[in-house]
C-alpha cells in the first residue's frame, strides 16, 4: 500500500510516471466500471471507460495518502461514484419531456411522476453504491455485517458513548492515521481522553469502527443514519 501511495505521490507532479500509473490500472478501471455497471465496458468504444479514465485522474490529484486509506479503495470510490452521476445524467436526458408535448393536465402529472421514479430509482442506487464501499472498507478490519449485529451495544448509552469515541477518533488525524495504519483502536489516546474502560472499548472495537469508518468517509446515507 505504501509503495502505491507514494507512487500517486509523485504522479501528481510527473505526467510521464501518471502514464505509467494508468497504464498500469487500467485492468482496475475497467473492472470497476464494469462492476457498477454489470457488463463488459470496451476501453476503445464505451463512454463509461472515458469517465472512469478521469475519475481515475481526478482520483491521483486529491489523494491523500496520510489519512492511512489505500489508493485503490479510494480510486474505487471516486470511479463509481463519478460513474454514478453519468449514469443519473443519462438517466435524467431519457425522462425529459419537452414542455412543448404537456398538453393537458394528465401529461403534467405523468411527467412528475417519470420524475420521481427516476430520483427513487437514483438515490435507492446511490445507497446501494454507498453499502457496497461500506463493506469493502469494513473487510479490511475483518469485520462483517453480520458480526456488526452482535458488536453493537445493547444500551443506548453504551451505544452513545461508543459513538462519541468513534467522533473523537474520526475528528482526530493523529487518531485516524494510527487506526487506518495499525488496523487497532488507539487505545492509549482514548483512555487519556474519556472515562472508559480498556474492557469496554475492546468489547465494543468492532461497533466503533463501523462508526468512525461512516464519519470519516463518504457516506452520505450511513451517516443520515448515525445522527439520527
């Protein structure tokens, strides 16, 4: 991983060892793409490859490789999601209706409704999109869904209280780098900083990283869920 990122590092100011980077991922591209798509994405023909392309450029500029996160989860998530938004244009240009055509009262109410289909339809795949990456990142602490279920606190002020520890470390770059790197909870930090037990932060690791992995990155509807 390390190689990786420092190999990102000097793309961004060298155009000829870009190159060599995208040459090198382009296998990765297309297989993202295809992946959100569900069909084989042709690198000489298919548009999508061209928005992949980018959204793998734009994904070399902004990354940053101190926050403890791979390139490649990160080049993931900038592909699909600016694939994602192709994808909602596309979508968008087939539900226009030419105000022209609205004759009557009946084709208003149609075309509102082709509307609201198309922003159910929109956002039910952006947080398909958004669950996808969750679990991708979740892996990479050996966490499942199905062990979220029996992490989580019982009480509500247990809960509460794990939340604020996954804020502190979300909210802390020192804190963040150290559990993206080690793939451990800081324990010594968070037990200067709060009154908990080390018994009761091992026992709730799992659940608190779930939270902090939500907070730190970006998941527009898991987080919805976590402040509710």
């Amino acid at each position: 991983m390390k190689e990786i990122a420092a190999l990102v590092e000097k793309a961004k100011h060298d155009k000829q060892i870009r190159e060599s980077v995208i040459a090198k991922y382009t296998p990765f591209i297309l297989k993202t793409a295809s992946d959100l798509t569900g069909r084989y994405i042709n690198q000489g023909i298919d548009e999508e490859y061209s928005v992949s392309l980018i959204a793998f450029n734009e994904a070399i500029d902004s990354f940053d490789s101190t926050r403890g996160v791979s390139f490649l989860t990160f080049a993931r998530v900038v592909i699909r999601r600016r694939l994602m938004d192709f994808r909602s244009r596309q979508n968008k240009k087939s539900c226009e209706i030419s105000m022209q055509t609205l004759e009557d009262e009946n084709s208003y109410i149609e075309y509102g409704v082709s509307l609201d289909r198309y922003t159910q339809t929109t956002e039910q795949e952006n947080r398909k999109l958004e669950i996808e990456e969750y679990s991708r990142a979740l892996k990479e602490f050996d966490i499942s869904f199905d062990s979220l279920v029996g992490a989580a606190p019982k009480k509500r002020d247990a809960r509460s209280r794990a939340v604020e520890v996954a804020r502190i470390i979300a909210g802390s770059p020192q804190l963040l780098e150290y559990l993206m790197k080690n793939r451990q909870l800081p324990l010594l930090d968070i037990l200067d900083r709060t009154s908990l037990s080390r018994k009761t932060l091992e026992r709730h690791r799992k659940y608190i990283i779930a939270i902090v992995l939500v907070l730190a990155g970006d998941y527009h509807y898991l987080r919805e869920y976590i402040q509710g």
